[in-house]
C-alpha cells in the first residue's frame, strides 16, 4: 500500500518539487519513499514516485517505484490473490526477487499486457513506465477502491493518489468548482458520481475498471478491463445462492487476512461487519480485534448488539467515544489534509475510528462496504422488491404483510412508507434527494440538477442496486475510506468487493434477495451457524451514522457565531437561511444532513477558495 503520484509530458520537473511532494506523501507511505525519472525518444519526461506503507513483504528489496525488465511501477493497492498469480507465471518461467504482490503485478504486466489485469483479485491504482518504447500505462482497480486523480494541461499528465499531490507536482492549487459545491450542498454525496468532475476544475480521477495507455508522444487511448454483466440464473434455488454466497464471502476473506502486519476489523452490530469478522475468527481461527464508534443516539445506538457479538465469538474489541471535544477545529484540519470536504457526518465517526485503529498500532482495516448495495440492505430496496415480484401473487402477498409488519414501522422516509410507491411511479426518486427543492431555495442563485440514472437492467431493484455499487453510495464511501484511513497510514480492505462474490450475487435471482421482510436474506442465511444467531435475526437496520447535535451545539453562542461568521460560503448561501436551521429545536435528517454539508463547505471553501 502506498502514496503514488508522477507526471508525463514535456516539463522538466524541479528536483525540489518532487521532493516536496514525497514529504506531502509520507502519511500514505512512511516506510520509504522514492522516485525515478526518464526522458523517451519523443523528448518526453515521465515521473514516477511512490511512498510506501509495509504490508507484504517488508524487506527494503519491495520498496518503489519497482523496476522488472524494462518497465517500473509505481503502485498503490493490494494483490490479494497474488500467491495464486505468481505461481501461474513461475509455470511459464518467470523468477522473482521478492515476496511482494507488487513484483507479482509488475510481472504479470511485463508478461501480457493490461490483459494480466483480467486474473488480478484486488485493489490498485498505478502507473507503469515503460523503458523500452517510451510509454506510459496508468489503472485503477474494479470498484475505484483506490483513487488516481489527474489533471492534463497543454504540456502533459499529471497524476496522484491525492489532490495534493497532483497540485505540488503542477505547481499551484486548481480553483475550486463552485457547481460541484452547489451539487454537494443542494443533492448530496448520492450526486458527486454521477458525472466526472470534482471539487476542482479540471482534476478527476480515472475511471474504475480501466487502462489509460499513453505512448510516448503523449497520445491517450483509454479503455476498460471489466464490464458489469447483470444476467440473473431463474433456475438457481435459494439454497443454491446461499450456498454459493457463504463459498465466496469465506474466500473473499481468505484472501483478504494475507498480510505481514496484523489486521484491525471495523464493527458494528449489523450482519455486514459481524459476517467478516465471524467468518475470520470461526473459520479461518484469526484473533480478531474490532474498533466501534460508540453512540448514544438512540437512532444509531447498537452497543447491545456489538457486546452480543463480542461475547459470543470471544474477540478483543475496543469501544471510540463519540465526542464533540473541538469538533470544528478538527473538522477544519480534516478537509485542509484531504483537500475536500467530508461527504457525511459518519466519516467524522469514521476518522475517530481510524485514528484508534492507528493508535492500537495497525496497518490494516477490515470493513464491511458494499455489502447493502450487492445483497439489498435499504429500505427502497424493500419497496422496489414489492413492485418486482407483482407477478408472483402468493410471494407479493407474504410480502407485503411481512413488510407491513417489520419493516414499516422503522422507516422514517415519508416517501418509503408507501409500499406501491414503484408500483404506481416506477421512476420515483425524490426520496433519495430529500427536501433538495427546498434546500436549493437557500442558495443565492438557481441552481438545480434532476436525478439520473444509469440503466443497467429492466428489474427495477437490481437497477437501483448496481446504480448505488457504482454510481451514487459505494463511490463516495470508498473515497471517504481511503482518504480516513491512509489519514493514518492505514490501509483499508473490503471484502465484499471481490469479483467472483460480486459476480454471484448479479447472478441471483430477485425474488431470493429479501425474505419474510428481511433485507440480505442471502447474506444472512449465508453466514448462518458461522454468525451469532442473534446477529443474523435481528431486523434493526441502524446504518453507521450520527446527528450534527451529537457533535455540534448549534445553542452555544460561541459556536453560533463561529457557523456564521464571515465566510466566501455566504457568496453561495444565503446567511438568513442557515440562521433559520441554528434556531431549530430539533433537525430532522435531511436538514441535519444539510447543516453539516453547509459547515463542510464553509471551512473547504475559506481553506481553498480564492
């Protein structure tokens, strides 16, 4: 696991440059850092630099950018399966130096291609120069679990893990993007991936699940090495996708546990997190060690349930506090090291998480992501599945009543509380950009953007699902994962997102997705007997969440005052409108949702704005 960032072009870089920029790296990669730099036929420079955080293969031998043959790698990620692919390519004679998984990628490369990216489990962004002809290959892992920005200019690309990065190497900071502020502000972190861009103009990050091939004059050609392909088995049983279910989780994490260091696991009281560690500790015998956020609103609360599990499997575990103690001078120090505003109040708890993860002496985490949006986890699952398996009377029937009876009373969404919603508006989403008419009201200037969405497949469940896996939920928390945890030069892993398991569940048959009102049936019944029965039945779906009262006291005037200083944010908002939501007694969701986007703003933009 490492910090990457480089460049290709016509510029010759400052040699004080790109020393600058390996120290802004070092918290991604304190172990080593290094750089190389080459000139091609065509008169282009290319830079690669690498920071490096020890995780396989420790010895000095692993350090980067690596060099096999004629090509050198600078690499950011995690080749799980890596025993398993260098074994394949020492069949065809190939040697190694080390024990690394970045040596297996460098070689595999050198061997096939981008084609080699095929038979790679794992997670990655990097950048391979070639000496031999001059070019440059960059790519990012399936799912985008590791970030690679860039920034093309007239001379050349720039390119780096962080933004940071990319603006050291550039020379100067890119203006923010005010419409991707309003975005953020009005819509929420569902509509920061929709589209490229970013919180700067010009900078974005290479697709997930592709290659950008540079050759030596500089010409780009991008293509993708994996599609999604949702082809449901009608034919498979419910015992059949169980089965399969538990044969993949427990291999996604086998794979995972590969490392030198020891391993943290991310906890909570859900089947997601207790699934992986459950599995970790009852099949694989490993001695788990869980960190959760402790919270006292009733809304978030589960302690219960993670002492339950604690009991149950005999883990060590340590419970973080959630507390306001200089919330906003925190916050403030987030987002000038991240150069971008947190998306949600939960990666406040999340960074608390990491820095105890940090302070145990851990160099890995293990989270539970993507489990919801792969297994059907949210409560418009629910309804989409009611208005898919209509034309299964008996099944639509049991249902129905088992919705009505479980599952309605903890729904606090207005809109969610209908169970013909998509069967009478198939194309209903204002659910999911709650009160955002009214929230664009408190801008200064119109500003709108509907909701849109990829279309992946005609089941309107499976449709959502893939759209939230790839476009709107699991893109924003792999960001604010990477970005909390190498905060701490943390590396964070999440099994869920393993091809094979992932290509399962695509395969699975709606009507088997949720049960007698429980969402991730699947799931559920997959890790049966592996995990605590209390955890598999419990019905409460809690969510890793906080209120902004739970860290901000909006009735204190010091910190009134602080929220409504002065501010280029009140160039965008109206100061009345924020005024307005301080004088509340009580914020519901959405308007909690919205004061903290506004406090996130505010301090990114007085840190980054002209």
């Amino acid at each position: 696991m490492c910090g990457i960032a480089g460049y290709f072009g016509v510029r010759e870089l400052d040699e004080r440059v790109v020393t600058r920029c390996l120290e802004l790296m070092q918290h991604r990669g304190p172990d080593h850092g290094g750089s190389v730099k080459f000139t091609n036929r065509e008169g282009r420079n290319a830079y690669l630099l690498a920071t490096r955080l020890d995780i396989i293969d420790l010895r000095e031998r692993s350090n980067q950018p690596l060099r096999v043959g004629s090509k050198w790698i600078a690499y950011n990620g995690e080749l799980y399966n890596y025993l398993e692919v260098r074994n394949s390519l020492e069949s065809r004679g190939r040697t190694f130096a080390t024990t690394s998984d970045t040596e297996v990628l460098l070689t595999a490369l050198d061997e096939d291609g981008a084609s080699a990216l095929d038979d790679c489990e794992g997670m990655w962004a990097f950048a391979m120069y070639d000496e031999a002809d001059g070019s440059m290959l960059l790519s990012r892992d399936r799912f985008g679990e590791k970030p690679l920005w860039l920034y093309r200019d007239g001379g050349g690309l720039y390119f780096g893990s962080e933004p940071a990065f990319v603006f050291e190497l550039l020379g100067r900071r890119l203006d923010v993007d005010l419409a991707h502020v309003q975005r953020y502000l009005v819509n929420g972190y569902r509509a920061l991936y929709k589209q490229p861009g970013s919180f700067f103009v010009g900078l974005d990050q290479l697709a997930a699940s592709s290659v950008l091939h540079v050759d030596a004059a500089g010409n780009e050609r991008s293509e993708d090495y994996w599609t999604t392909a949702v082809q449901p088995d009608d034919d498979m049983t419910y015992e059949e996708a169980v089965a399969a279910s538990r044969d993949r989780i427990i291999r996604a994490v086998e794979l995972r546990l590969r490392a030198d260091v020891p391993l943290a696991f991310c906890m909570s009281g859900g089947v997601d997190s207790v699934s992986l560690i459950s599995a970790a500790k009852n099949v694989f015998d490993y001695d788990v060690h869980g960190f959760t956020i402790v919270n006292e609103d009733e809304r978030y609360e589960e302690q219960g349930m993670v002492d339950y599990a604690v009991a149950e499997l005999g883990i060590r575990h340590t419970s973080i506090p959630l507390v306001p103690d200089g919330f906003l001078e925190k916050l403030r120090g987030i987002i000038v090291h991240r150069s971008a505003p947190l998306y949600t109040i939960s990666y406040y708890a999340h960074w608390l998480l990491m820095q105890a993860i940090h302070e145990h002496g851990y160099r890995v985490a293990v989270s539970g992501t993507a489990a919801d949006e792969m297994f059907s986890g949210y409560y418009d699952h629910h309804v989409a599945y009611l208005r898919d398996i209509r034309a299964e009377p008996a099944l639509h029937a049991a249902s129905v009543e088992a919705w009505q009876e479980h599952v309605r009373p903890q729904v606090r969404n207005p809109y969610l509380r209908d169970p013909d919603l998509f069967t009478t508006d198939p194309g209903q989403r204002d659910y999911l950009y709650l009160n955002a008419e009214r929230f664009a009201t408190y801008l200064r200037t119109d500003w709108f953007e509907p909701f849109t969405e990829r279309q992946f497949t005609g089941d309107l469940l499976r449709n959502r699902m893939l759209n939230e896996l790839f476009h709107e939920s699991v893109p924003p928390i792999l960001h604010e994962d990477d970005l909390n945890a190498m905060s701490f030069s943390i590396e964070n892993r999440s099994p869920y997102l393993d091809r094979p398991l992932v290509e399962l569940t695509m395969g699975i048959p709606t009507r088997h997705l949720i049960r007698d009102g429980y969402a991730k049936a699947i799931l559920r019944d997959a890790m049966r007997g592996i995990v605590p029965d209390g955890i598999v039945d419990n019905r409460r779906k809690v969510g890793f969440n906080a209120p902004i009262e739970a860290l901000l006291d909006t009735r204190e005037p010091e910190t009134r005052a602080a929220v409504l200083d002065d501010s280029p944010i009140f160039e965008i908002v109206r100061k009345e409108a924020i005024e307005e939501l301080l004088d509340k007694d009580f914020l519901p969701n959405s308007e909690s949702k919205f004061l903290f986007s506004f406090v996130n703003s505010k301090l990114f933009l007085e840190e980054f704005g002209e």
